[in-house]
C-alpha cells in the first residue's frame, strides 16, 4: 500500500508539472499574439526545446494551439470558447470580498474603478454600523485626496502617476507641487494601503487598495469610516484589506 500511495505521490508531482509547464507555453504565446517558434518559446519559459515540442504537440492536438504556415506557434480557437465561457464581471467576482469585508468590520467596503482622470463607483456593501459612510454606485471621485484614487496612482509608473496628479491640481487651482505629494503615493506602495484623512469629505476618513484585472484596468476597494471612530477601527480595516489584496492577486493575477 506504501509503495501504491508513493507511486500515486509521483504520478500527481509530474502531472503538476506538466500543467504548470503548458501553462507557461500558453501565457508566452499570449503575449505575442503573431505567434512564436518553439525555440522562442522555449527560451521564454526556461524549457528545453524537446519539452516544449511535446508540450505544443499535446496542446495542438487539443485545439489550444496551431502551427501557422510560417512555422509559428499561435493560441488556438479552443482557448477563445474557454475565455467566453469563464467571463466575468469583476463586479461579480468582488462582491463576496466586499461582503466580507462590511461583515468582519461593520463598515462600509466600496469597489470603484479608474475611468480616463477619476475613480468611479461600481458597487458598494453598506457596513452595520448605524452611522455609517455611503456613497452611490456612479458617483465619480477625483485622484489625489480619496483613498480609492491614491491606491490606483500608487500602482502607476511614477511619471504617469506624476502627470495625472499635476493635472488634477491644475483643474482644481491648486498649486501644491509634485515633490509634496510624491511622498504619499512613495508611503502607499510601502504599506500597500492608502488612506485619506478627512481630505476628501470633512468627517469621513478611509483605506483603500488596488489591483489590476485581466485587462490592466485600474480597480480599488476602499473603506470608508466616520472619522470619529476611524483610529480605533484601523487595524480591523487594513487587516481586511490586505486579505482581500491577496485575494484579488489570486484571482486576476499579479
């Protein structure tokens, strides 16, 4: 029986292995949709050219993947009906996390999402708390003074972070400089939580993270609390938070 269950051991490790190693072979051909050569492939995932060629092989025959006439590797029509049928709204994949979130704190978890120079509302689960903060889904929010907009700029390339800050002081006529905010978002990408201190709304203080999904859009949860009780309710929210910031890695990547 040890020697069934060692061998069952065995079989499971290599079966691993082959699924982790053809999905290397499928994430390099998706980042170059004019397709790749095996050698190509094989220097992009760390694999000897032989393995790669059963890999292709055992996924041609699948559909996963084709040989185009120039002798390159391509994604095949089989991984597009596997992409329409796992489409999700990331509203739908997020909502548990801001149901949990509004449960295990009592507050108020939003999702908004980055639209050209501001944060937009998509959903919101209101905490328990008889006083609570609440905003409507579609509402807009700006970048610099919310927890939500300064999670997502922290998740920029500094320059573009840098120009959209710029931009939105000019709009509002402010003329606070570059070098004074660049500290915030430097804090931001330190802790991984970014915070807004009644800056935005007098009264209301918040944390909030952000991820990227499968497309590169710019998403953030946040959780705004009534600044009467937002020290004392602080460590409950970032906990909260930074689980649902591996949560959300798990489930878009990254």
């Amino acid at each position: 029986m040890a020697d069934i269950d060692k061998d069952d051991a065995g079989l499971a490790r290599n079966g691993i292995q082959v699924i982790s190693r053809a999905a290397a072979v499928l994430r390099a051909l998706r980042e170059d949709p004019n397709g790749l050569s095996l050698g190509q492939i094989a220097e992009r995932v760390g694999l000897a050219r032989s393995t790669v060629q059963r890999i292709v092989a055992a996924l041609q025959e699948e559909r996963l993947v084709f040989a185009t006439g120039s002798g390159g590797i391509r994604l095949g029509p089989e991984v597009t009906a596997l992409a329409e049928a796992a489409k999700f709204n990331v509203v739908d994949l997020c909502r548990p996390l801001l149901n949990e979130i509004a449960q295990q704190t009592g507050e108020t978890a939003d999702l908004s999402v980055l639209r050209g120079h501001q944060m937009i509302f998509l959903d919101q689960v209101p905490g328990t708390h008889r006083l609570r903060a609440v905003s409507a889904v579609g509402d807009v929010f700006p970048l610099t003074d919310t927890a939500n907009g300064r999670a997502v700029l922290a998740e920029m390339p500094p320059e573009t972070a840098e120009r959209l800050v710029l931009e939105e002081f000019r709009k509002r006529g402010l003329a606070e400089p570059w070098t004074r905010f660049a500290p915030i978002l430097d804090d931001v990408r330190r802790t991984g939580i970014a915070y807004d201190l009644d800056e935005h709304t007098v009264g209301i203080s918040a944390a909030g993270i952000a991820f990227s999904d499968w497309k590169g859009a710019l998403h953030a949860v946040s959780i705004p609390v009534p600044s009467s009780r937002f020290e004392s309710q602080k460590p409950a929210v970032v906990q909260a938070l930074l689980r649902v910031k591996a949560d959300v890695r798990r489930l878009f990547g990254g």
